[in-house]
C-alpha cells in the first residue's frame, strides 16, 4: 500500500517540512539535515545499559527494545532522522538459516550457502517472520512525531558475501569465486537475496517507515564492469519493487567511488558517499537528478573540535554543489566515538547551514 493512502495520516505536504525528506527530495531546505549511520549502537551508554544480558538478535525482536534504542540517538542528539534499529541479517534469520551475530565479530552463519540445494533452500521472507517489525515501526511512528524513520535492508552483495563465507571478510574470495566462476547459481542467490531485501523493506514502508537505505556496504570490492553484470540488476529489482510507495531510496556501500554513478542507475533517489571521493566529485561522478549522502570521515570525530568544524563546513560547502545534500558520517559511528562531538557536530552542522 503506497504511504500516501497509508494509515498514518500526514499527507505529502506535512511530510515534506522534514528538512530530510525536503533535502532528499532535491527541494529547498530550511537547513542540511544530519543524520548519523549507527547512531543508535555502542557509542551511547543508555544502549549499553539496554543490551546487559540480551543477544543483538533477541534486541531485535524486541519491539519495546527497538523502540527504546532508536529512540535514543533521537532524544540526544537533534538529528533530521531516526534509523530502525535493526540488522541487515534478521531477515536471513526469520527465514530459519541458522546465524548469530558475535560480538565484537558481526554476523556469523552455521552453515554456509556455497552450492544450488543450499541456495534453493532459501525461501522467500513473508510479513508473518517479522511480526515484531511491524509492530515496533508503528510504536515508533507515535514516538517520533515529525521526525522521519528511516527503514533499512542489506543489499545483495553484502548479503551473499555473509551467507557464502559464514562470516565477515576482508576479501570475499569464496564470494567472488561464485560470482565469476558461477555466474548462474549467483544471480539465483542475488535474485532470492533481492526479494528477501524488498520484502523486508516493504514492511517497514508499510508500516510507517518514511524512507528506506540499502546499504551494499562492502559491494565497493566489485569492479563497475562486473557491478553492472552481477550486481546491479538485482539492486535494481529491489529499488522498483520500492517505487509504488513514493519513499525516497537511499543506497550506501563503503569504498564505492567507481561504483556512485551506477548505484544511482541502479534505482536510488539518494546516493551514499564514503569519506573517500570529495563531495562535488561525487556530483560529477552520480549525474543529474540524485540527492547526495555523507560523508565525514568517522575518525575525524577523534580530532580536536576546531579541526571538526573545518572538515565539516568543507563537507557542507561541497554539498552545496549537489542538488540535495544529507549531512551524514562517511560510514558508521565507530564505537568509542564521544557523543558530546557528535551532538556539537549535528548543532554546528544546522547553525553553519540555516545561516545561508
Ligand atoms: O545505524 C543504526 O544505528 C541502526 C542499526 C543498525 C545495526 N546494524 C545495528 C547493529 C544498522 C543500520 C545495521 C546494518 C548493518 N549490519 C550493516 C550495514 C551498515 C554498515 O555499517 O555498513 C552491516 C554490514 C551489518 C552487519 C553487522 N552487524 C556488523 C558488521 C556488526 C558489528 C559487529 C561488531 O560487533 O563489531 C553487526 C552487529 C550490530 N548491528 C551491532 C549493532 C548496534 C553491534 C551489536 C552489539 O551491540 O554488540
């Protein structure tokens, strides 16, 4: 059900006073919207103190727990936007592949997906996995009042490289072995993992969530030429499935410079830039018609705060030459990030662009 006939009431114009979804749409904005990925995590104490004894996994079935710690970020800093909290991999897991997310490590699978009877097995994610999505986006939507709820998904790539390798990789060589050596028994898995994403983030739309991020973060591996052949169409697949609903679509890997312009063709309104590729290269790089995203490096936030501004009035002056601009770190939060610098940055980050 597209959102404008949806339940929750505020029609396109009072959606548009978000400076968030104004900025993503490429509309005038009151100020840069800010927003942080992993802004709800490790570098707050109250999430901390919320997770003693709960497994992440269980965290996120939790809807009074997934309220709370999305919550947080939002009632500490004055960020433009709130992130689900959520993992890209609850919905492998809903669908019954046997996976835990390690601590310190990240997401851990018992049994690799590296022929055709394991992808096969692969079944489609319906709404009755995740009950506890719904419910906790539609708590939040109440909590939030004005402020927009990002919903998120993994995008194909990522997916994969996890379920192949059983773990993170820095090289995604059993990953890259299917995609070059395997090219049929991939696209099946991609297509699987695409509906599984679009599924997912269908949900959280429905049920409230007013824009949505597919984060490909370690597709920046794959070179454009095999982006374009093995990942892209599934992508793609993801990003139309979204359309019908009007939301903007965002899309983030890390190390992705020579991949933007096609991540843009892949269906995103908005384009996820790393720390990287400057900005106004990146505008030339995504073309006309995309909104941008980023991209301060995460580690400037151990720098003394007059090197901060800097580095943040030149992210800003160089968003300016975009034709929407979503102020954001480059990547996620790190976890010993002191939240004092990121509260000071999203107030400077509103000052220094409202006064032009
Ligand atoms: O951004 C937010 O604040 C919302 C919540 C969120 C989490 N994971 C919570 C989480 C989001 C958007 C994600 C997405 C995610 N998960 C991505 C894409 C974003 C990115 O950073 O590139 C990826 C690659 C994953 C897989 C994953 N899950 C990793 C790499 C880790 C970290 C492992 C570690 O401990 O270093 C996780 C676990 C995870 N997901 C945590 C959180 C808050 C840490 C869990 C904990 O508190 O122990």
């Amino acid at each position: 059900m597209p959102q404008d006939s949806g339940p929750h009431g505020a029609g396109p114009e009072q959606r548009e006073e978000s400076a968030f979804l104004l900025a993503c749409r490429r509309r005038p904005v009151p100020h840069t919207p800010v927003w942080f990925m992993r802004q709800a995590g490790r570098s707050l104490p109250e999430y901390r103190e919320a997770r003693v004894g709960i497994p992440m996994l269980e965290a996120c079935a939790r809807p009074d727990l997934v309220v709370e710690i999305t919550m947080q970020p939002v009632r500490r800093y004055a960020v433009d936007a709130a992130i689900f909290f959520s993992d890209i991999v609850v919905p492998l897991k809903a669908i019954g592949i046997d996976l835990d997310i390690k601590p310190g490590v990240g997401p851990v699978i018992a049994d690799p997906i590296r022929d055709a009877a394991a992808v096969d097995r692969l079944r489609p994610l319906e709404a009755a996995d995740v009950p506890f999505v719904a419910e906790a986006v539609g708590a939040l939507i109440g909590e939030l009042g004005g402020t927009p709820l990002i919903g998120f998904a993994g995008g194909p790539f990522t997916l994969a490289s996890y379920l192949i390798e059983g773990g993170p990789s820095k090289t995604h060589d059993r990953t890259k072995a299917m995609m070059y050596g395997e090219p049929e028994l991939w696209a099946r898995l991609l297509d699987r993992l695409a509906d599984i994403a679009a599924t997912y983030l269908k949900i959280q739309v429905e049920a409230g969530a007013r824009a949505i991020q597919l984060f490909d973060s370690w597709v920046g591996g794959v070179g454009p030429e095999d982006y374009r052949t093995s990942v892209l169409p599934h992508s793609r697949k993801i990003f139309a499935a979204l359309e019908p609903y009007d939301v903007p679509r965002i899309h983030f890997g890390v190390g992705t410079g020579e991949l933007l312009g096609l991540m843009g063709e892949a269906g995103a309104d908005v384009v996820g830039v790393d720390w990287r590729v400057p900005l106004d290269e990146a505008v030339l790089r995504v073309g006309p018609g995309k909104a941008l995203q980023g991209n301060l490096d995460p580690a400037i936030l151990f720098a003394p705060w007059d090197v901060i501004e800097t580095r943040a009035r030149d992210v800003l002056a160089r968003g300016r030459t975009a034709e929407g601009h979503v102020f954001n770190l480059g990547h996620g939060v790190l976890p010993t990030t002191d939240p004092d610098m990121l509260a000071r940055l999203v107030d400077f980050v509103h000052e220094e662009s409202a006064a032009r």
